[in-house]
C-alpha cells in the first residue's frame, strides 16, 4: 500500500521573496555586548548605493515580514554589506534579527535612500560627523570612501556611548581604518576620531552637546569654532540628540541641505527598532 507523503513543514518551505526584495546569506555575525552587534550579508551583484545611506531590512516570514531601516556601514565598492544593530528584547525586528547565525536569509529591500550623503552638502574644509550609539554605521561607510577625503581637508568622527564596551564597533573602525586599501593613506592624515562615554568613566567623558557649548571639543582636537563658510555637519542618533546638535549647529549659522538643495549640514532621520 502506497504510504501518503506528508505535507513539508513551514520551515522546508522556501518563502517566495517578494518583488523589489533581495534575500541575501548571511555572512558573519559579531556581537560586542548585550545590546549592539553587527552583520554581514552576501552583496547583491546588481545593488549600488551611495555612502550614507540606508535600507529597510527584515526576516522571511509566512506572514506580513516586517522591515526597519538600517544604514548600510560598509563602504560602496565592498562584497559585502555590513549592518550595526541594537538589540531591542521586544522590538518587533531586532528581537529576532539578534538570534540570526551565518547561512541565515535576510530579506533587504532593493532601493536605499536617505539624506546622509555628501551630494547633500555644500563643498567645504571640515567636515563633522556626529554620531551616538549605533548612529555611527553610516558613518563606517562614509570614512571609507576616497570622495569624502578628496572633499573635505580634515574629517571628524565622534561617537557618544554609555559605557566603553559601546565604543567598541567604533574604536575599531579608527584602528583598522589605517589598513584600507583605498583610503587608509589619506585617513591617516585626514580623519579623527573622538569617542566619549556618558557613564563609565574614561579620557573623554560627556554628551556632545555638554562638549560644544562649554567648548571642551573644540579644545580638545585644537579647533575653531564652527564656521559656516567652511564647515560641514552630518548628525546621526537618537531623536533627542538629531534635535539637540541641530539647535546648536543652526545657532552657529548652518542651514540644513537636501538631495534637492545641498546645504551645510544634514540629519539622519531613520531609526531602528
């Protein structure tokens, strides 16, 4: 007697991925603490994107899949697309995206977008990148492209964390970047890195807003104040923080760009969760 063939489970079933949807391998996975890891997925040959900006991403699901935006920190000409995350125990995505392992699917969506890219801004000598938490991935592609150097005479990249192991994802990109092949040469004379903590105690400690307005930043690298013939700003954070910068950035006489109208500073406006 013929034995009926069972139906295959849900897990054996390959989803269909939804039209203008990548589903891409999962390369490596690093997790720094309880809170923040990073991610690398298979690069789709056909996707191009500008340094700085952002996708939506989400996980292969039966059901409607649910998509955040996550700025891509890998630099445009690289394999492989990096991801830095924070893991939220009851966000909707990151509560599953923190358990994923190499060989795992991801689902990205095909076109990026956002304003965090150098076409927004004004040519300009200094170039300030303000960044908290997980805000400084866009930030790892964009120190990574020789365009951003030929641009800009100096760059400086700040990253605000409660405690020291946060500063770990970018403490590293400072170190390794001196190893590019691109644009390790010019990084070495070009880029600076100022990290802060605003709980453990470590060399430089306070929010960034706390450093402009008492003048300790500017200080501390042997710095003008900001000049809006000269300098341009890109802020990436939390809400609080993009509003906070912007006060004290618009006070000092920038004005906010666009793709559409290029001005001398820009905000990141996508968040995660």
């Amino acid at each position: 007697m013929t034995q009926p063939v069972p139906m295959p489970t849900t897990e054996q079933v390959e989803l269909a991925v939804p039209t203008g949807v990548f589903s891409q391998t999962v390369v490596s996975v690093e997790h720094y603490t309880d809170r923040l890891f990073k991610f690398r997925i298979e690069r789709p040959a056909s996707f191009r994107f500008r340094a700085g900006e952002f996708v939506m991403i989400g996980l292969p699901s039966a059901d409607k899949p649910i998509y955040r935006a996550y700025s891509i920190a890998s630099a445009s000409w690289d394999d492989e697309i990096e991801f830095y995350s924070i893991k939220v125990p009851n966000g909707p995505l990151t509560s599953k995206l923190q358990a994923i392992q190499p060989g795992d699917k991801i689902w990205m969506r095909a076109k990026p977008t956002g304003t965090l890219v150098t076409d927004a801004l004004l040519p300009g000598k200094r170039l300030f990148m303000i960044a908290t938490g997980t805000g400084i991935a866009p930030f790892g592609s964009l120190v990574r492209e020789p365009d951003v150097y030929d641009r800009f005479d100096s760059v400086i990249l700040t990253n605000t964390c409660r405690d020291l192991a946060e500063l770990s994802y970018g403490n590293a990109l400072a170190n390794d970047i001196a190893d590019d092949p691109l644009v390790g040469e010019q990084a070495a004379t070009q880029l600076r890195y100022y990290p802060t903590t605003t709980r453990e105690t470590s060399a430089r400690m306070g929010r960034m807003t706390q450093l402009i307005d008492d003048g300790t930043f500017f200080k501390d690298l042997n710095l003008g104040a900001l000049d809006p013939e000269t300098d341009r700003v890109m802020i990436c954070g939390s809400l609080d923080m993009n509003l906070d910068i912007k006060q004290r950035i618009e006070a000092a006489g920038l004005h906010e760009g666009s793709n559409a109208r290029p001005g001398q500073f820009v905000i990141e406006r996508a968040f995660v969760g």
